[in-house]
C-alpha cells in the first residue's frame, strides 16, 4: 500500500494502485499519479468546480504534468482503463 496526498483537499489516500484514476474519500473528486520513465503526470477529474484554476494551481505548486481525464466513464475494472 502507498500513501498518496489528495492534490484537491489534502486527505491523504492509502491505495494499492496510485495510477488508477480513483476518487478521494474525502472530497470525492478523482486523481491519479503516474510515475514514468518519460515523467510524473498528475491526473485530475475533468468534474471539478474551477477545473482551470485548479489546473494553474496545480502546476505551479506540484511541477510536474497535469492532464485533465475526459473520460466520460472510467470505473472500469483494474487495468481496464488505459486508454489506447
Ligand atoms: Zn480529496
């Protein structure tokens, strides 16, 4: 298990999978945190109030890759949600 800090309220967040775009127990908006060998990327939930301000904010604050998921849909099973 990995601890993981939620990037919209602070909660932190214990999950087997960081890279599975899940949502926060305590504010209920989704994230997800890749670690690559091209880069860190951050994922957030395109339903967020603000999304473009929290984008900026995150950027700044976290230095790393902020992309938005616009998946309609996406509890799909474990490792089914890749997109190709
Ligand atoms: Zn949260």
């Amino acid at each position: 298990m990995t601890e993981i800090i939620c990037p919209y309220c602070g909660s932190s967040i214990i999950t087997s999978f960081p890279e599975k775009f899940q949502p926060c127990a305590s504010c209920g908006y989704s994230s997800a945190q890749i670690e690559s060998s091209s880069g860190n990327y951050l994922i957030i939930d395109s339903q967020l109030p603000d999304l473009m301000k929290v984008y900026d904010h995150l950027s700044r604050k976290m230095g790393r890759m902020i992309l938005i998921d616009r998946r309609v849909s996406y509890r799909d099973v474990a490792g089914a949600d890749r997109r190709s």
